[in-house]
C-alpha cells in the first residue's frame, strides 16, 4: 500500500499505472506478476551494502523499500485473503494505526521494523513472501480471484485490485522510487 506521496507522483511524473487494462486471466495476472517481480529485482541486485542503506529521495532506504513491499505481500495473503487481523498479518504488534486504517503510520512502523533487519533478512523475507504470495495467487480460481471483498463497505473491490495493489502495480511503484546503479 501507498502513502499519500507515493500514491500521487513517480519519480518520472508518470501515472502509478503502467497497464492500459486490468489482466483479464489468471495467466495474464501471473505474468505481470512475474514480469514486474523481476524487473524489481534486477534493479536491485547489485547493490552494495551502503547503497541498500543509504536514504534514498523518498526517505527510505532500498532496504526499507524491499521490507515495505514485503509486509504489503504479507498484509495481502494474510488479511485480504485469509482474513487475520492487519497487524498480525504484518507480524508487527498491534498499533492504533491499523483501527484508524492510517496507512502513513502503517508505512512508518513498517519501515522501521525494516530498517532494524540485516538486508539478508529482508532479501530472503521477501523472496520467501513473494512466492507465498504467487504459489497462493496460482492456486486461486479466477473466480476467487474476481469475488468482492468487503461487499459491505467503499473497499467493496474485487480481490484482483488487492492482489494487483500488492504486488505488480506495488513492485512497479516502487522500482519507480529505486536509484539505478
């Protein structure tokens, strides 16, 4: 998820959307999945260890960056698809944050708890979150996929806008924010 910033400019001014249309398959939604995860992750894979801390023009460093977009994963699986609560589904403690849906504080918790983690525990959180994610994506029917969470409330939208909030459009967002090295 996004703050207010993010959720309003990229670093070249372009819409946060990339894709003219939404997938219309699960094969289409997997490889824009993939196809973004590893754009991701070859913008970042030669990094040194003061780049990944280094801040960065957004404030955060890359290594909070990748740790943000984890706990967004981890956020998606755990609360959007098998209903914990949002804290939990994030593995940080409970905050008033997560009841007042403050996604700013929420961000900040989350780069905070990132900025604590040697980077190798970030990498192999988000890589083992990212394919969490994708193998539980994989497994869903399009149906699934397309069924509305919260029927009842404004955030009544198919799960694909989570999934694709979570993960492609995220990891594209964010690649946006990167310095390329």
């Amino acid at each position: 998820m996004h703050t207010t910033a993010q959720r309003t400019s990229t670093r070249s001014g372009a819409p946060l959307r990339r894709y003219p249309k939404t997938p219309t398959t699960k094969t289409e939604l997997l490889v824009r999945i993939d196809r973004e995860w590893e754009r991701l992750n070859r913008l970042v894979l030669y990094y040194t260890p003061t780049q990944w801390e280094a801040p960065i023009a957004s404030g955060w460093s890359p290594k909070q960056h990748i740790g943000h977009i984890s706990a967004w994963e981890q956020w998606l699986v755990g609360h959007h698809l098998r209903g914990e609560p949002g804290h939990l589904a994030l593995g940080l403690a409970d905050d008033p944050a997560f009841s007042a849906h403050d996604l700013d504080r929420i961000n900040e918790l989350i780069a905070d708890h990132a900025s604590t983690q040697p980077i190798e525990t970030v990498l192999e959180e988000s890589r083992a979150t990212h394919q969490t994610t994708r193998d539980i994506i994989a497994a869903m029917s399009w149906d699934e996929i397309m069924n509305l969470l919260y029927e009842d409330g404004p955030m009544g939208r198919p799960r694909l806008d989570w999934i694709l909030g979570n993960t492609a459009e995220h990891y594209l967002e964010h690649w946006q924010w990167l310095p390329v090295v």
